[in-house]
C-alpha cells in the first residue's frame, strides 16, 4: 500500500467522518452529497440517491465506509471517462460525446432510447451533460443493465417477459 492511497483513505475518512454527525458508521445520500462537496464534487439528489442505492450492498439505504470507498473509485472512473469524451474541455458532454462514451461502455441504444435518457439527466435542458447527469446516466444504465441479465439468462442481448416481469423491471427503475 502506498502513501499516496492512504493519503485519499484518510481525506475520505475525514469527509465521512465529517457528514456522519450521529456516528452510525454510515451515510444517506445528503451526507453523501455533503461529503463529496468536500472534495469539489457536487451531485445531485437524484445523482446521490441513485449512488448510494448501486453501492448499498445491505440495502439499508446508506453506505457504510467501505462502501463509500467504492463510490468514490466508482466516481473518479465516471470523472476519468467523463474527461477522456469532453474533448473540448467545456465540462460539459454534447450528445455526439454522450454517445460515444455510452457506446464505447458497451451499450448499443437506438436513437430513440438514447434521446429519452438524456432528456430524463439532462435536468436544465441544456441538451448536453454535466458529470452529475452523466453519473446518473451511467448510474441508471447499470442498474438497468444488471436487471435485464436476470432474465437475459443466455446473454444475447435479448429476453422475452411476461407484462407482470416487465412492470416488475419498470418499477425497479423508477426514480
């Protein structure tokens, strides 16, 4: 282990501590807003909420430390990839930049769909990304993604379901 990861261990440490006033040992999604505005980040309730429900293994609706270890690598990842598309460095994504960077994640959307869920992170109607809808972006394709596989189970890409399966899905998609 290097000096360098037990610095950022140790800032984290002091973000969490920080937000965790009532010292439970875990955070909801506005301690995890707080915390990470500590470090230059802002999200977000939607970003935060939908942060904290992909890295919640115990579904208690907080993140412990640990987990909020991983969310934040898993951030750093989004901020990397968001950066590596943003070629203009506006720190803002077009759609010609969202799609390249929803593409090269492995996912194939129809116009249709792609335009539908920008629309539904692109909260200021800007027509393009800031890293918090892109988080949400990212957020909300996994999740979907790892719904899907449940019933994928050949993993070609596609699935029959039952309306009862696919109200199940829509509703663990939900805002």
């Amino acid at each position: 282990i290097n000096a360098e990861y037990m610095g950022q261990q140790q800032q984290l440490q002091q973000w969490f501590a920080a937000v965790d006033r009532d010292r439970s040992g875990s955070i909801d999604s506005n301690e995890l807003r707080q915390a990470l505005s500590y470090g230059g980040m802002q999200f977000s309730s939607e970003a935060a909420r939908l942060l904290i429900k992909m890295f919640d293994m115990d579904r208690s609706g907080k993140v412990t430390f640990n987990e909020f270890i991983n969310l934040h690598q898993y951030i750093q990842q989004m901020q990397a990839g968001f950066a590596y598309v943003d070629r203009d460095r506006s720190g803002w994504l077009n759609p010609a930049e969202v799609q390249q960077a929803v593409t090269s994640s492995g996912y194939t959307l129809s116009p249709q769909t792609f335009a539908t869920l920008t629309k539904r992170v692109d909260r200021e109607s800007r027509g393009q990304l800031s890293l918090d809808g892109y988080v949400e972006l990212c957020c909300f394709l996994g999740a979907a993604r790892n719904l899907f596989a449940t019933y994928d189970t050949n993993r070609s890409g596609s699935c029959t379901l039952a309306f009862d399966q696919f109200l199940y899905l829509a509703t663990q998609l939900r805002p």
